[in-house]
C-alpha cells in the first residue's frame, strides 16, 4: 500500500521543488518508503508535527494544505466571522507552509488574517482572539531539530484547539486526499480579492499594550541599571521581545550575535531549546564577558524563555522552568499585595507536573492554587472558566516546568515576551534592593524547604516507538510498582482512569480532571515520581521531586529513583 503511495507521489506532477529529488533519491529503497508512507502525520490538539520531507509521514505543502483543507471544512459549519488567523517563525518552510494554508482557506472562502513576516505563539493567539477569528494556524515545531516544523492549530478563543473540534477536523482531513483533495488559491489572487489581509498594525500595538499593562511595579526599570544578554536562539523573539524591553526602560541590552537573526538551520546549537545548556552557552559566554546581571533565550516560537543568573562568584547559573515560575509567582504576589493592586480571591494555576512549592508559596500569599493536567491549553480553559464567570481578573499568573509563563488574559497560551518582561523587571527590583534573582531563591528555600525537580527523558524513535511507549505504560499499570529505590509508594494516581488510589488500603477517589496518559507516585517522606509520554514527540518523559534537608541530599534523592526507574523505561 505505502509503495503504491510512493509511486503515486513520484508520478504526480509536485509543486515543491525539493520532493520529487528526495523521492527519487530513495528508489529502492524499502525502509525509507516505508518510513515516508507508511503512515500519516496525525493531527490532534497539538495539530501536526513531523521531519520536513517528501511523503505523508513528513511535513510538507501538500501535507498543510490537507490539513488546511479539514480545518477549512470544520470552520465553514462554525458561523461567526470565518476568519483564520495565520503566523509562523523561522524555521525552515515555515513562511511556506503558512501562506500554502492561507491560499487554501481562500480558495474555502475563509477569510485569512496572516502576518506579513514572523511572529511568535502570543501574537497568534492575540490576534485570533483581536479578530475574532474562529480559528488561528502557528507554523512551528516550537524547540524541535532544525529537520522538523509543525502546524498548531487554535480555538476562538486563542487557545490550543479542543479535543472535540481536533476530532471533527481529522475526520475532514481523511477525507481529503492529500495530493489532489484541497482547493487553492494563489496567495497573490486572495490578497487582490481581500480575502487574505495582513495582521494590523493596530492588531500589533495592542499586543503590545497588553503586555506592557501587566507590570507589577510600573516604570521600575528605568533607572534600575539592570545589563542584560538576550538571545533569541534564530527565532520569533527578537522583534517582540526588544519593543517590549525597551518600552519599559531597559536599554543596556547585548543580544548574542550569532543567534540574533531568524535562521531554520539554528546553526549553533542542535536543540533552540532555552532548557538546555547548549542552547545558552553563547549567551552565558558573552555574559561572562559584559558581567551582565541576568541572561535569558527564548525559543523559535518564543512561547518559553530561559534565564541564567549572575551569582556572587561572578559565576552564572540556569534556573529551571520551575524555579523562575516559583520566583515569577512570589514577586508577583508580594509586589501586588504591596501595592494594592492583587484582587479578591486570587488564583494562579500550573500544571500537575510542575513544582509542588508553587502550592506552598501560593497558599503563603492566600492565592488559590489550581492544578491542571499538562499542556498550556489547560491553564488557558481555566482563565476561560474565570472569564465566562465575570472573574477573569482573578487569575494573576499560570505557568508551567517546561518554561512557559503567562500573567494576564490578552492570550491562551505561555508567552516567552511577557515572561521576560516580568523576569527582567523582577531582576532589576532585586537590583534595586542591593539583592539578585539568586538570592531572592535561596530565601525561598530556607523559607518552604529545598525542593528539586528534575525532568528526565527516554527516547523511542522510528515506526515501532509509540508501540514500545504504550507497552510500557501499560506495564505500569497491571504490575503497578511499590516502591522505588525503597522508597514506598503511598499512592498512585491514574489520570487515564480518572482515580488516585491508596495502596495501603485500595481506596480510590477521582482526580477531577479530564483523562490523560499520566501516572503519578506519591512516595513517603513527601518526594514524587510522574510518568507521562510526551503528547508532541517520541518520548517519555519522568519528573521528580525530591525534598531534601539540602541540595545535595535532594539530588541524591533524585538519582535513587531515577535509577530505580530506570529499567522499567530500558
């Protein structure tokens, strides 16, 4: 069958210059047909995401305008304005593809609202929402390999696409034949016919508005003196994140050169992701060099900052996604109290994988602390649930461990550019009080205890990974484990079954959340293991956290159960 489907695309007249070289190229070729066309790309929550190439299995135009094509589909039965709204970064045949889906959107006769060069996560979500869009389209593989892109598809109200309309637009994308089954309309046709327009520079400025009213303690920075190194790692970021730092008064800026321009190849690090040191080495280099007090990278969809601080030493030191959310939350909360501006009944929300502290800090200011299942769309359905109640102004911050951070509701989805708003204004206010970011951290832990979290990952590539992946998952769960590193577990919660069950005694109670593929251990002495596959990639991913009297203790912890778990993910 994939054969047959290899040889259909080979004989099909291909608009992309670069597939028909490819196919050729791998004639004969059994494994790498088969690997192409053996299967689709599957289109969920999380939209597409696969290597650039030729083939169903890969990301290309005609693998967008399919998907385009089903979207196009469910948004004409949705009424309402029938506008889409499209941005994409910079990665390879990002611009492509996202002009390939305007082009057949038109040819639907939804109108496009799509931005006339590259923009990151928010500004999409901002303007489905500022247009009152019944859709929007991010072209990213957020922190992926340079080989990979991806398609993020959005609800109306500018959050990741429910599971009910990802359904309804699969179910249209099979339908659709993926070489001859989308209608198109030549870019260049649907600007003459206003069908496709470029994003406002209204739309622009009010994004940027939005960001810059959520200062907790405005025009702070100005004479702070706070140095900065910013680098954003070749992608999304730097246009947005400059307006905004510069528009709160932060002028001494060194942006690291060599990742200062959008470049798909991201030619100095094989991972643009700001949680791993070689993404920031450069920056941190450079730091070193200008003694800057702070350094922090955004990733290519600039969705997730990263952030290294200046110790006493001189020294620098990453911070994890869960510390700066626990950092980002306590300046908020007590600059807020300070002030008078936190309201009534507060809440901030993370997901149940990030660090337990954010609960015990929350809890400190009388911020209620909800916890919701992984993934930003989560946080953006509790800002939802506020709004539609009249409470929007409730929610003061949500976050998650993998560096995403949002303060206010002018979107539904972690912002990189207020996140490094708020981290560059916090760092300056610890400046300002002869303190640092780093300080401020460890007075967080002799206060609530020193906390670790660590997140660990196992790779399983090719056809058979997800087999591999469901098979252990499924272990977990008919022999589940009783102790790891001789630590005992107190109770497991099933999101898949929707209970957490003690094992002493077998009793079950319900998660109150939607059902998802994550386990989580409860173990004496207060640590906690999570196993969850990732929803985006090949991968299973453990969290851990520990609770040690200090570091080390912590980490020695941590690496106990790691290497407890360890075979049960071989």
């Amino acid at each position: 069958m994939y054969k047959a489907e290899y040889e259909r695309w080979l004989a099909h007249e291909l608009s992309d210059p670069d597939l028909k070289p490819e196919l050729e190229s791998v004639a004969g070729d059994d494994e790498a047909i088969k690997d192409r066309f053996a299967v689709s790309l599957k289109f969920g929550t999380a939209g597409l995401r696969g290597v650039i190439g030729a083939g169903t299995n890969r990301m290309n135009v005609y693998v967008i305008r399919q998907a385009t094509q089903g979207l196009a589909n469910w948004v004409r039965t949705q009424g309402g304005s029938q506008t889409v709204a499209i941005s994409f970064d910079s990665r390879n045949k990002s611009d492509v593809f996202a002009r390939a889906a305007a082009e057949v959107l038109a040819a639907n006769g939804v109108k496009v609202r799509i931005y006339s060069a590259l923009m990151p996560v928010p500004a999409l979500s901002f303007a489905t929402r500022y247009y009152n869009c019944n859709a929007g389209i991010m072209v990213t593989a957020s922190h992926n390999p340079a080989k990979y892109n991806g398609y993020k598809a959005y609800g109306p109200d500018g959050c990741q696409m429910t599971d009910e309309a990802a359904d309804v637009v699969y179910a249209e994308i099979q339908k659709t034949d993926v070489l001859t089954g989308a209608k198109a309309m030549p870019f260049e046709e649907g600007l003459a016919e206003g069908l496709i327009q470029y994003v406002g520079e209204d739309c622009c400025e009010a994004l940027y508005a939005a960001i810059e009213s959520r200062q907790v303690r405005p025009g702070l920075c100005a004479n702070a003196g706070l140095k900065l190194v910013y680098s954003p790692l070749n992608g999304s970021g730097l246009v947005p994140v400059m307006r905004v730092l510069g528009d709160i008064g932060i002028t001494d800026i060194t942006i690291v050169p060599e990742q200062k321009d959008p470049d798909g190849n991201f030619p100095t690090c094989p991972y643009p992701n700001p949680e791993i040191f070689e993404a920031l080495r450069l920056g941190l280099e450079l730091a070193e060099k200008n003694g800057a007090d702070l350094m922090l990278a955004t990733d290519p969809d600039a969705d997730r900052v990263g952030i290294a601080v200046r110790c006493k030493n001189g020294s620098y030191e990453l911070l994890s996604g869960n510390e700066v959310g626990v950092l980002l939350l306590d300046y908020i909360c007590a600059a807020r109290l300070e002030n008078g501006t936190m309201p009534e009944d507060p809440v901030m929300v993370k997901s149940i994988v990030s660090t337990p502290l954010a609960d015990v800090v929350a809890a400190h200011y009388g911020v209620e602390c909800r916890n919701v299942l992984t993934g930003f769309k989560w946080i953006g359905d509790q800002i939802a649930k506020l709004e539609a109640a009249g409470e929007v102004e409730r929610f003061i911050f949500g976050f998650e461990e993998s560096y995403g951070y949002l303060a206010g509701s002018y979107v539904r989805d972690k912002d990189a550019v207020i996140g490094s708003m708020l981290i560059c204004e916090m760092a300056a206010y610890y400046r300002s009080k002869g303190s640092s970011i780093k300080e401020k951290l460890e007075r967080i832990y002799t206060q609530y205890g020193r906390y670790l979290n660590k997140v660990d990952s196992f790779e399983f590539p090719g056809l058979s990974g997800m087999d591999k992946m469901a098979a252990i998952m499924e272990k977990l769960r008919s022999q589940p484990p009783r102790e790891f590193a001789g630590y005992r577990v107190l109770t497991v919660a099933d999101y898949e079954k929707g209970t957490v069950t003690e094992l002493a005694t077998g009793n079950t109670q319900p998660t109150g959340l939607p059902a998802a593929n994550v386990l989580i251990y409860a173990l004496e002495g207060g640590a906690a293991v999570v196993v969850r596959p990732s929803g985006t990639e090949p991968k299973i991913k453990t969290y851990f956290t520990t609770l040690g009297k200090d570091l080390a203790a912590a980490e020695a912890q941590k690496e106990a159960l790691a290497a407890a778990l360890g075979p049960v993910l071989a």
